[in-house]
C-alpha cells in the first residue's frame, strides 16, 4: 500500500457530523483555500457544500500549487477511517491520491 493510498484528513472533529453522514467510500473534493487565515495553502475536503476537513498541513504543504493551478477541483476516493485509525491519531478520514499525480494536477 502506498503513501499516496492514506492520505489523512484532519480537523474531522470539527466537521463530524458531516462525516458521519457519508458511506465508508466515497469521493471527495480538493478545494485549495489560499485565503484560509490559519493555513496559507489549506486544501479543503468536500463533498457537495460540504466541508468534512482539511488535507493534513504535511501534505497539503507539497500538493497546495498543483490543486491549486487543476483548472477543476480535482476529485479523489475517500474513505472513512477504521477504529485502529481514530484511536491512535484521530483521523476520521483518509484519501487516495494515488491517481492524482497525472497531468495537470501534479
């Protein structure tokens, strides 16, 4: 299993009952925020209108400029974490960027 496989999302908490109301795989969409005034190059997960968190900072730091130039919002699988994923760090929600490195993304 890659890297790109287990991509955290953070912030779940915040956004939990959102969460909750997804199915254990879904898709998600990448929103970069450069106006997010705790995170310069925040990228938003969402689903329809809904926010369900934020790409954790590590990663967003390496992947913010090519969401950010995708002329869409690039979508990738999403999936609720397992019980092993919550308990030892909190992560309510991992992505797979595995598809995300063609081009005009990365």
């Amino acid at each position: 299993m890659s890297v790109l496989s287990r991509i955290p999302v953070v912030g779940g908490l915040a956004y939990i009952e959102q969460v909750r109301r997804q199915p254990s795989t879904f898709e998600a969409t990448l929103v970069a925020e450069p106006g997010n005034r705790l995170f310069p190059q925040a990228i938003a997960v969402t689903v329809g209108e809904q926010k369900l968190g934020y790409v954790a900072p590590e990663v967003a730091r390496e992947w913010f400029d090519a969401i950010s130039a995708a002329t869409t919002p690039p979508v990738c699988p999403a999936r609720r974490g397992q019980p092993p994923d919550h308990e030892t760090s909190g992560v309510e929600l991992l992505l797979d960027f595995s598809d995300l490195a063609g081009p005009g993304v990365r």
